[in-house]
C-alpha cells in the first residue's frame, strides 16, 4: 500500500508536486499516467526516499519508505534500469543486492527464471539490450519478495513480446495481493494492465479512479452510424441537435444524440440503416481530454487532436486471469 497525503516538491521556483494526495492499494495495479513533466518520477523518487517532500508524506505499507527495516523486502523499486554496475553479470549483480538482505542463490535463481534471464545471466549487464536490463530491473524489484512494487515506465525498450510479459506479470503480482504501481506513456498498454489510474498533470492531481469512470467521465459518447443516406441523415441530426462528422462515405460519428434518439430519427425520416453502435473512447482519448490544459511541452497538433475524442475498441478488461506462471515460473 502507498499512501501520499500533500505531498509536496519544489525545486527553488519550480513546483514539480503540488500538495498531491493518493492511495494505491494492494491488490490492484495502479497506472500512474502524466505528460512528461508532470512530476511521476518525482513522486517515485520520493515515495522510496531519493528525494525529500517540501511538504506533505508518503508512506509504503504505512511507514515512510527510512523507517524500514528491510526496504527490499517491503517495496521492490525499478527507476531506472540503467542504474547498474556494468562490469558484473546478471547473477552477480542480484546475488550483490541480495546480500545487503540475507537474501540468497536460491531467490536470486527464482527470480532469474521468474524474468526470463536464464541465457545472459552470467553474461556482462553492459552488453546488455535495454529490453534485457529493463527484465534485470524488475528481477532486482522482485528479490525481496514484496508487497509492495514500484516501476518507472518498465514496458520502455521491450519489445511486444517483452511488454506483454510485463503486462501479465504486473497482473500476475496483484493478483497474489500485491500492491503494483507502475508509471507509463503508453495509454493503451495502461487500459490492459492497470485497474486504477491516477493522472498528474503539472505536478497535480487531475484523475483518480478506476480506469472505466476515467474512460466514460472523459471522453464524449459517440455513436457510429452507417448508412447509405449519411448526408441526408448528416444534415437531419443537425436539425435535432447533434452534430455528425463523416470520415468514411457512408460512416458518420455523431455526438449529442444518444443511439436510442438516432434509431427514432431513422426511422420517422426512412433512413437506412446499415450500423448503429455507442462508441467507447480510449484511453488515449480520456487521457488527452484531461491533460489537454497540463502539457508543458505540446507537441504539434496534439492538443487540436485531444479536443474532439473519435470512438474506437472499448479497451480489454484487465483480468488477473491473463497471467499464467509457466512450468519454470516465468510469466507468459
Ligand atoms: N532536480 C531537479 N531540479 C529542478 N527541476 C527538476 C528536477 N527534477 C525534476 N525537475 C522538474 O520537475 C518537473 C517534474 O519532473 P519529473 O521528472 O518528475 O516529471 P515526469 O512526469 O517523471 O516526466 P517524464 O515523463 O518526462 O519522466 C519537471 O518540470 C522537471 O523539469
């Protein structure tokens, strides 16, 4: 369980966290999403004790990450992958950590097999792909066995194969009641692998709740409708106050009406109707909806896409079912 309550860092002028307050709880997975900027890897810096809050706290399995006795077995922590001795092997470099612990070969070869690191393991870290030190990564969070675990965007440098892996495994690790927070960029691989979704935007708070109310309190609902008539039916909807965009020829997305309302207008008007079907946004679209005023640096044309949501694929429910230890423990 992570706790912050006003939690708080400036840097001299620079409010990088502003007075943010949040619960991720055990159990579930829990997305942390922000514009780059938005203050994510300060957060987690100062949830594990790497950067003291100007005001406010943060607690890991209610005490602050100091008063820990054994931090490794409370809190597995992935910042950044790159922090390694570059020099040592995969095995030696766990069997390094884990001595700090009283942790030994055994655990340090469960979670070699557990991250698939079976084939480099005695190999230099720094030859090293950034997919195979992001698995070292997570492997050294994994060591101690803990409730609670803490990864800044895990899913960079790995390949699809790689990110189902780590999709499956976050899950895997709430399922056994966990606590798994995990920071991303990647929307869409957030609505298949996070329960919950906290977003920052400018150092705040802007988004706190499960991802479905995210999806459905932010995005627009459309409804695409099909058919041979879409001009004729285009300029009816507008007379009844909707709007209906056409991106393919016989394909409009209508926002303002509801399908119901649509159904009726068809059919007293004689329009055909080939397709009629509530659109739910995406992740994306929820995302750049609520960022779209906390983005410090706006790529071109990003903001103009974020203000009218498109329907797309409701995304996957995430299920604790999807993940499945292998024979050798591994994850698939
Ligand atoms: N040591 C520092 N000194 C001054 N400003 C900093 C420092 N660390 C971070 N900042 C600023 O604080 C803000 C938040 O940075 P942070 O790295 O936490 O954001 P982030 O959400 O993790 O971004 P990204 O996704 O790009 O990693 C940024 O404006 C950043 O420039």
């Amino acid at each position: 369980m992570i706790e912050a309550q006003g939690l708080t860092k400036r840097y001299g002028a620079k409010t990088a966290v502003d007075g943010i307050s949040f619960t991720a709880r055990p159990g579930l997975v829990t997305g942390f999403l922000g514009p780059n900027g938005a203050g994510k890897s300060t957060t987690m810096r100062m949830i594990v004790g790497l950067d003291r809050p100007t005001a406010g706290a943060v607690t890991v399995n209610g005490k602050p990450y100091a008063d820990h006795h054994s931090p490794l077995n409370e809190v597995g922590v992935l910042l950044d992958a790159k922090a390694v001795h570059t020099g040592r092997s995969a095995l030696n470099h766990l069997l390094a950590i884990g001595a700090t612990h009283g942790i030994g070969r055994k655990r340090v070869d469960e979670v070699i097999a557990l991250t698939g690191l079976e084939s480099v393991a005695r190999k230099r870290v720094g030859g090293f792909s950034l997919g195979m030190g992001q698995r070292l990564g997570i492997a050294t969070a994994l060591l101690g066995d803990p409730a609670t675990l803490i990864l800044d965007e895990p899913v960079n440098g790995l390949d699809p194969e790689g990110v189902i892996w780590v999709r499956n495994l976050a899950r895997f690790l709430a399922g056994e009641g966990r606590t798994v927070f995990l920071s991303s960029h990647l929307m869409s691989e957030m609505a298949q692998t996070a329960d919950h979704i906290i977003v920052l935007g400018r150092g705040k708070v802007i988004a706190d709740s499960p991802v479905a109310d995210i999806i459905a309190l932010s995005t627009g609902t459309a409804v695409r409708v099909r058919t041979p008539d879409a001009a004729r039916f285009a300029e009816l909807i507008a007379t009844h106050g909707g709007s209906a965009k056409s991106t393919e020829h016989d394909l409009l997305v209508v926002n303002g009406m509801a399908a119901p309302q649509l159904g009726e207008l068809a059919s007293t008007s004689g329009v055909v109707l080939h397709e009629l079907t509530p659109a739910v946004g995406s992740l994306e679209d929820a995302y750049l909806s609520l960022t779209q005023d906390d983005v410090e640096y706006h790529a071109g044309g990003m903001a103009a896409a974020s203000a009218s949501p498109t329907p797309s694929a409701a995304p996957a429910p995430a299920s604790a079912a999807a993940a499945a230890p292998t024979t050798n423990g591994a994850l698939r």
